[in-house]
C-alpha cells in the first residue's frame, strides 16, 4: 500500500494534484479548515476533473491522525496559519513539497521543520473551479520539483501521473524566474484590471512594465541570479502574449475582493533590494497600490 498524500490547501491547483496521485495509486486526505467546507465535499464526496470522477477523503485540520507526506498549496499569505493549524500532526520523518507562487513560504516552512525533507516546487498547470471540487483542467503545464539543498529518492515516483512532473536541480532559479515573470504581468493587470495581452498592446502599460523588469534584474544579479539568457521583458511580453487571453490570478482576487500574494511576489523582491541597498521605485510603486487595494477590501469586508 503506497502512503497516504494529505493535502493543505483545497483550491483547484490542490484538487487539481489530489486527482494525479490518485491516479498513481495514493491514498489522498484534503485537509480542510472549517466544517462547512467540509459539508461541501461530503455532498459530493469526491473531485470531478473532466467528467471523472477522483476518489479522496477528507477531514478537518485539526483530526489527530499522523501526516506522513503533506503536499502544500495554500496562498502563500496563508501558509503561516494553515502550517501551525496542522504542525503537531506531522511525523518526525515528514515528506513535504511546497508548491506556491511568489518566494518566501518556503524558507519559512524549510525554517519551521527542520528535521522535514521540504521540496520545492512550480508548476504552470492552468486549473480553475467550475463548482466546489469540480474542476476543469485549462492549459496542461510543467510542474517542477526539487530540493535546494538534496536530491529525494521520493521524488521520482511523482513522474507517473498524468500531469508532466520533472525533477529540477535548480529549483530555486525556476522559482526566481516565475518570480519575475509574475512581477512583470501580475500587479499591472489588477492595478489596470486587464488582460494579459493588454500589457503589450498598450504603450504605457509596455514601458511600465519594461521599468519593472529593469529593477527585477537588477536585484537577481545582486543575489548572484542570472534570469534568462535574453533580458528579462522579452520573456514577460513572450508570456503575456501566450496567455493574452487570460486574467492574472492576483487580477481575479481583486475582482473578487480577496488578498493577493503581491507580499511574496513584488514584496519579496522589494524586500531583497532594501537588503542590497537597491532602489526599485515602479515596484515600490506598485507593491503600494496593491496593499491600498488590500486596505479597502478588508473595509468593505467589515
């Protein structure tokens, strides 16, 4: 029998990944955090993924049952909260992956477990929920997974799935390099409530974000990171042109009045450059507009 997955984190990226291992043969738990959303899944009582149905069980956080491998997908805002929510569940030996956006949350988990193999990963599966637990599968990616500092045997059963799973030894570049992509397309299209495409189909907006990507460089070369080979807004405008069509996930949240992770996105990387002494003035800009749009949604929302 394989050992049991338990998920933290049941949006479409973790039931996207509940759906794989399932098909790999693991037992899966969703790890819930209040018992409406448990009620939900009860009602249903397993992930549809295009018409499939995916048999997993789930139970609130605070269940006593051990957690052996833990796979992380909450927002990277929640990680804190969602990590102490289950920590003295988790085993001595515990495997762990963190796959978010933005950087930060995984030092901070690598910090808060020790004596844990965390891996890291990133993955461009685009996935979005049609009804609770009923997802649909929109743009297969890559996920990539590794570790900074080994390499786990673990890890290479995780191939198998339906999704494209790569093992990466640089992980912690791949995480810079969407990093920098995302704080290319993502604060302009929720500042400016726009497509990605209409970052390159807009004069100003282009040159905004060429500034961004000037200063984004500038702190990964003081860190010792190379991007890419070519400068970094060939990359931004090559991504934004593939998905022109799409929404930017921080765009959506603020569409829908919820928090984004612009604090470990464009904060991280303000943060790096107030470490270095570098001066970053477009995403100190935007990183401002962003959080004044946090204030007034938690008005609203009170």
């Amino acid at each position: 029998m394989k050992q049991r997955w338990h998920i933290l984190g049941a949006g479409s990226i973790g039931c996207l990944w509940a759906c794989n291992l399932v098909s790999m043969g693991y037992p899966v738990t969703l790890l819930l955090r209040n018992p409406e959303k448990l009620d939900i899944f009860n009602s249903t009582g397993a992930i549809t993924l295009a018409e499939k149905r995916y048999s997993v069980s789930a139970e609130l956080t605070d269940t006593s049952t051990d957690i052996d491998q833990l796979l992380i997908t909450t927002k990277s805002t929640d990680t804190a909260t969602a990590l102490q929510s289950i920590k003295k569940r988790l085993s001595k030996s515990v495997k762990v992956i963190v796959l978010q956006n933005g950087l930060g949350s995984q030092e901070w988990v690598k910090d808060q477990l020790p004596n844990a193999e965390v891996a890291w990963a990133s993955t461009t599966d685009g996935v979005w929920t049609k009804t609770p637990f009923n997802l649909v599968h929109a743009g297969q990616g890559i996920t990539r997974i590794g570790s900074p500092i080994t390499a786990y045997a673990w890890l290479a059963p995780l191939e198998n799935g339906f999704l494209k799973v790569e093992q990466d030894e640089d992980i912690a570049l791949t995480l810079w390099r969407k990093l920098a992509i995302n704080c290319a397309i993502n604060p302009l299209t929720a500042v400016y409530q726009c497509k990605n495409g209409e970052l390159i189909n807009n004069p100003d907006y282009l040159a905004t974000m060429a500034a961004v990507c000037k200063e984004v460089e500038l702190v990964a070369e003081s860190e010792g990171i190379e991007l890419f080979d070519g400068p970094l807004i060939e990359q931004a405008c090559h991504v934004a042109e593939l998905t022109a069509e799409n929404y930017s996930s921080m765009m959506q949240d603020i569409q829908h009045q919820r928090i984004t992770e612009i604090s470990h996105i464009t904060g991280y990387l303000c943060e790096r450059a107030k470490q270095n002494r570098l001066h970053t003035p477009t995403n100190d800009h935007y990183l401002r507009k962003i959080k004044k749009l946090h204030e007034s949604i938690k008005t609203s929302a009170h």
